[in-house]
C-alpha cells in the first residue's frame, strides 16, 4: 500500500495546521514568520497534491472544507505530539553536559572543583568520561572535551586552561636515598615514564647524557606513573600543576624548578556549530575562570618561556 504521506513535505503541513487552526493565512504567517503569499502558495500546492481542497476560502478568513477539518484536526494533534517530543528531548539535552576528558586531569584537577560548578548550576547534572583518546566532538554525543595539544583540532574551537609542562616527581624517601642536588643526578637514577619525554626534559634542563637506562614503568595515564613514584618505585615526569596538592602535603618531592612542555598546553573544547550553547558557555566561563584563579597555574606560567 503507498504511503499518503509519501513525498509530502513537513513544511507544508506545518503550514496547513497553522492556517487551520487560526482560520487565517496572515496570520498563519505571521505566527510562522512567513509571508502571507508564502503560506498561500504553500497551501494550494499542498491542495494540488492532494487533489483536493482544503480551505473555503471567505472575505475575510478561511474556513477548512469537510476533509481539511478531519486532516487539520490529525495535524494539530501530530503537531503538538512533535513539539512536546522536540521540547523534552531539547530540555533534557540542556539538562545534561557531558564532558570527555583525559583520566589525570580529571581525578587530579576538574573533580575536585565540579561541586562547585554543580552548586551554581543545580539544574544542570554532569557526565564525565575519561579517555586517552581524542574523541571527535562532532560526531559524538559529548558537549565538551578538555584535552592537551596544540589546539588546532577540525571541526572545534577551544580556548587554553594550562601550559603542559612537566617535572620530576618522586618520594620523599627516594629523593633521599637519592642525593638529589643537580639535575644531572637523575641520569643514573631509576626513572618511570617515555625515555623520549626524559630526554626532552633533560635537554631542557641543560644534561647532556649517553646513558639511557630503561624506565621501570610506563602507563598511558600520567596518573599511574606519578602513583608509582609517590609508591617509591622511580621518579617520574609529572604536571606540577595536577599534583600541587600532594607536592604540598609532602606526599611527593618536586627536586628541580625545571620543567619541559610536552604540548601547547591543556586546552577546553567545544563542537563549533553550538558555540552558543547555553549549558556549554556557562560551564565554559566557569571552568576557564576556575583556571585563571588557579595559582598553581599563575606560578607555572610565570616560570615557563613563552
């Protein structure tokens, strides 16, 4: 059986369930933002099409025939069906902001300012994911990401949080044991991390080395290098920024002010086409406001090159 709906355009049938509904094409249209000649128009191809008449039309309003009340009548309740529908799926998108972020930056820096966020903002719930990989955010049911790179992705804009910079990190103990007085100290010492990411710190650092003992560990998640170091098993290349709170506490030793940046820098994401996204803009402004009060940050950046 053919489908009577086949080929009608949805438009037109908008356009024919106003009209009835306010017996008028003007204001049909303005109720559209159309012109009065649009909606007429649109209203006799649909009348073509069908090959019937819909409307009677009358010196000063249009009156639906028989078979355009009993289609008006199914129109409007189809209508009103959609807009609900498009309303809750709208109001639960906005209810709901879903953020992609890397496994340390999240645990060591966002987390423990969301509640903050979600107190200024109870109407708003958060779901967080962590992921080492770079999700596309136009492809992808997640509003934001906050990622380290260079900033330059297809398809988002973004805007900078933090430099990415790195330091030696390692136990109290160990650092002890160590004798850790120069940064050439470390060239013999049992390291946890990418041996390429430790010659790029020691070049920063001014050691010319040709050693090159293998790291006892190496994880995809800076987090579980810097527990290891934190567990005394070597030193590793850690943000001084994500781990001010343990540095702080005494849990970890920071040896040496030098640092090297493995990256532009920590950055927040957004799908370019809903820059204007409210829940996105207001999480946005804050986290980036969160950043700029960070003096964990202010520190590190004052101490990096530019």
């Amino acid at each position: 059986m053919r489908d009577p709906l086949a080929g009608l355009p949805l438009s037109s049938i908008r356009v024919f369930e106003a009209a009835a509904r306010l017996n008028s094409f003007t204001r049909a249209a303005e109720e559209l933002g159309m012109t009065q000649a649009a909606v007429s128009w649109q209203i006799k191809a649909l009348e073509t099409r069908l090959g019937f008449s819909l409307f009677r039309r009358l010196p000063r309003e249009v009156q639906p025939t028989e078979q355009g009340e009993r289609l008006s009548r199914a129109a409007t309740e189809a209508m009103t069906l959609l807009r609900r529908a498009f309303a809750e799926v709208t109001e639960a998108d906005q209810g709901v902001l879903s953020i992609t972020t890397l496994t340390t930056l999240a645990t060591q820096w966002l987390a423990p300012r969301l509640g903050a966020f979600q107190v200024a903002n109870p109407g708003l719930a958060v779901r967080l994911d962590t992921s080492p990989t770079i999700i596309d955010l136009a492809r992808s049911s997640f509003d934001v990401a906050l990622r380290s790179g260079d900033g330059d992705w297809p398809g988002v804009e973004c805007a900078p949080l933090m430099p990415s910079v790195f330091t030696p990190l390692c136990s109290p103990a160990l650092c002890e044991r160590l004798g850790l007085k120069e940064p050439a100290d470390l060239v013999d010492a049992p390291r946890v991390g990418d041996e390429k990411e430790w010659a790029a710190w020691f070049a920063c650092a001014g050691v010319t080395t040709t050693t090159n003992p293998a790291s006892r560990l190496r994880a995809d998640i800076q987090g579980l290098e810097v527990a290891a170091a934190m567990g005394g098993q070597g030193v590793a290349l850690g943000s001084p920024i994500l781990f001010a709170r343990e540095i702080e506490a005494g849990l970890l030793v920071r040896p040496f002010v030098q640092t090297v940046k493995l990256s532009k820098g920590y950055f927040i994401a957004w799908p370019e086409d809903r820059r204007r996204s409210p829940k996105i803009a207001r999480f946005r402004d804050w986290l980036m406001a969160e950043a700029a009060a960070d003096p964990d940050i202010a520190a590190e950046i004052a101490l990096t090159p530019a």
